[in-house]
C-alpha cells in the first residue's frame, strides 16, 4: 500500500482540482450594463477598508492624498462589531442582532438593496478581490501558494443573502476583482459596484499604510479614466475602527466624478452611518426603500442638494457608541425574532418597496423600525428587545419578511477549499477505483 501513496495524493489532488474547475464553471461570470439616469450621479462605486480607528486613518499620507481630491465625512459611523453585521447591514438595512464572523444564511424573502436596484433597471456586481471564482460562498480563500488570508466571506455581505447565494443569476455578479478591470476596460461596468480588497490591501493582516498605499495605487490611475469618472460616486470608508472603547466612527471619502471640484479638500460634518449607503441610493435614483433602518439614514449632504432630502443632525452625537450588537436571529447568546419590515414608512416620496409590501401585509410581527436617524446599539436596543428571548426552539421565531429565521452556521468555520466537503467523495470514488486497477487497495 506505501508504494501507491504517491499515486493515490496525486489523483485526490487531480479530482479535487477537476471538481473545483467543474464547481467554477457551474456559475458563469455576468457584465451587464444599464445607464439610468441619477439625480447627482449615475454610478456608485463603494470600497472597504479594514478596522481602523478614525485618528490613524486620517493621519496615513496616502488616504491624506485621496480626501485632498473629494469631501472628508468626519462624522460618518460604524454599526458595531466585529466586521461581518457591518457588510450585511449596509447592503440590507439591518444587521438582525449578528455579533459574530461565523456564516450565516439569512432568509430568502429578505429584500436588500438588490430587490431595489433591477427592478429598476439598474446593474450592480459585487467585486471580491481574492475570491476563487464566480459565485464563490465558501467561507474563505487562501493563496495556495503562500498560504495567505486572501478572501473571506463575512467581507462580502451580500452572500450571506439566501437572495443571493441561492440564485444562480445573482451567484453571476459576484466576481473576482480581476474581472473588474475586464469590466472596466470593456466598458462594461455596472452602476452600483461593492468593492473589497483582500485581506492585506484592506488593511485586516497589515496595517492603515499598507491599505492606504493599495487604496491610492488603485484609484489614481482611475481619476484619470473618463470613462471610469463620468458621474461617478465613489464612497471609500472602513468597516469598523480598531479601539472598540471609542466612538466606532470611521474615516470616509466622498470622491469621483460627481464631486464637483470646488469641493475638493472639503469636510462634511454631517452624522451618517453605513446605512446612508442604502438611503443614498434610493435618494439618487428615486428607489423604494427596504422599509429598515435604510429609511431613517441620512443622505449624503452632496447629494441631498439634488434630491431635496433634508439632512438631519443628531440629537447627541458625542454618545454614539455603536459598539455592540442588540439582540436577534443570529446573535449568539441573545436571540429574538427578525422584525418585520415597517410597510407604512415614507421618506420624502419614497415608499417601502411593493414586493416588500405584498410579503408582508397579511403577517403580524413587531416593528422597530419608526424612520429615525438614531438607530439601536445594544446599550440602546430596539423596544422589546433588551434581553432577548432566550434559545430558540425549532421551528420559533421570524426571519426573512416573516418566515422562519435560518441560523445555519452560527459562529462555525468552514475549509478554506472551494466546496471540500463535495470535492472529497468525488476523489476518494477515483483513488478507490484508480487503486483498485493497479493492484488492489490494500
């Protein structure tokens, strides 16, 4: 049997490599275009960065370099820790009580920023820079090579969207950063981009100089690209600061083609949080809402001028914290049922999307959600929630628009292979046969 084990290693990583290219090619990489029309821009384009505090980012040459070229937003929030319910809640209004970096399969009558996005006829993809392929929801990549961190699913926010992962189409539009150059120079960018670099470039395994130097290394070609620029909104901000004692406000720009040039090197004081991401989207193209916290999220004030939204104060700023998740279906010790959306917000003209409304209508649930611009921490947390609810027993709770929560994978980690635990039958099926020709197994 020794003899063969050079043999037997070979052909597991043979089969495992076929089956690997076989899984790749199952979802087909996807460019479409569109070109509505916005009120202040007609392309968004947002790229994270990796926990650091607002003082050092603010400090690094680099980014330095990039705010002199757009609007500084100096007070502009985290929603609280760790990094994973931050990129869910950008891309769907609620971050539903997630404390934790484990994967997790949120419903899939939850609506995001994509259910308002197509049927509006406008594009999107989401770009993840060290991702194996198209459509990948392992729960991380490393490089083969050097063994590196390189992707990791909590940073793409919108996979753990049962939406999303659970649609071939959408699987589509998530790429590899390598495909936006492609993109890029077929021309072929879509309106709504989510940006995130791996995890050395976002600054997670280096430091604020390493992802500084990235972050300008990859837009500086780019501000000289027409193309690229025209009417483009690009948002560069972090997932979280570093110091979770501190206030968790983050260092962000504003920069590209839709910010004028007189207003280069200009700070906005305004309060916003990762939800005015959501809320400045559906400003500039008229959107409907998710009827969430997206409602309530002030509008970035550059656009708000366009929209005629009114961009609000807040009522104390120097005690917004944001350091911790309130309770929810995907806490790890404080459970509680996902709300359901609130289908009677609207926020100046804008109504909660009508396929929100038609799942929720005839379903009874509470509501947190009331359109204010201070939202729940878990110091502050959504009426009725304080505590939560114990455990859930199977089959209790409401997820989604008002189904059953989905908690799979709370707080697990996954192999770092694409697909293992599929890639292993099929190799061990090949080494039994392959053995079995030569000589027999044993």
């Amino acid at each position: 049997m020794l003899h063969l084990l050079p043999s037997i290693a070979a052909t597991f990583l043979w089969a495992a490599t076929t089956a690997a290219a076989a899984d790749a090619a199952e979802i087909p990489s996807l460019s479409p275009t569109s070109s509505v029309t916005g009120k202040a821009f007609d392309r968004f384009i947002t790229i994270w960065l990796e926990n650091t505090d607002y003082a050092k980012a603010a400090g690094d040459p680099n980014l330095k370099w990039l705010a002199e070229r757009g609007i500084t937003l100096t007070n502009y929030f985290a929603l609280t820790h760790p990094s994973q319910p931050n990129y869910v809640a950008a891309v769907g209004g609620d971050y539903f009580g997630l404390n934790h970096n484990g994967d997790i399969s949120i419903a899939s009558n939850t609506s995001t920023i994509v259910d308002l996005l197509e049927p509006a006829g406008i594009s999107w993809a989401s770009y993840q820079e060290g991702m194996p392929y198209t459509g990948f929801t392992g729960h991380e990549f490393n490089n083969p090579q050097t063994k590196a961190n390189e992707y990791k699913r909590k940073h793409s926010g919108l996979v753990s969207y049962d939406s999303v992962a659970k649609n071939e189409k959408r699987l589509g539009l998530i790429k590899n950063d390598t495909l936006f150059h492609d993109d890029l120079d077929a021309r072929k960018l879509p309106q709504w981009v989510f940006f995130t670099p791996d995890m050395r470039n976002n600054g997670h395994d280096t430091s604020v100089t390493f992802a500084g130097n990235w972050t300008r290394s990859f837009l500086e070609p780019l501000l000289d690209n027409e193309y690229f620029m025209n009417n483009t909104l690009i948002l560069v901000t972090f997932d979280e600061n570093h110091s979770y004692t501190k206030q968790n406000r983050v260092f962000t720009i504003l920069m590209g083609g839709a910010v004028p040039k007189e207003s280069h090197g200009t700070i906005d004081d305004s309060y916003y949080d990762h939800y005015s991401e959501i809320s400045t989207v559906c400003a500039n193209w008229n959107l409907s809402t998710l009827g969430r916290y997206d409602v309530g999220a002030n509008v970035f004030s550059l656009v708000a001028a366009r929209t005629n939204d009114t961009v609000l104060p807040h009522p104390d700023l120097s005690n917004v914290y944001l350091n911790d998740s309130y309770p929810g279906p995907f806490h790890k010790t404080r459970w509680a049922p996902e709300p359901l959306p609130n289908i009677s917000l609207v926020v100046n003209g804008r109504e909660v999307a009508q396929s929100i409304k038609n799942e929720v209508r005839d379903k009874q649930g509470m509501t947190p959600y009331n359109g204010s611009l201070v939202i729940p921490d878990r110091r502050h947390p959504p009426v009725g929630m304080a505590n939560g609810y114990g455990t859930p027993q199977a089959g209790e709770g409401v997820g989604g628009n008002g189904t059953d929560a989905q908690r799979s994978g709370a707080g697990r980690s996954s192999s770092s292979a694409p697909d293992i635990g599929r890639l292993v039958p099929v190799a061990w099926a090949v080494v039994f046969a392959t053995t079995t020709w030569v000589g027999g197994f044993w």
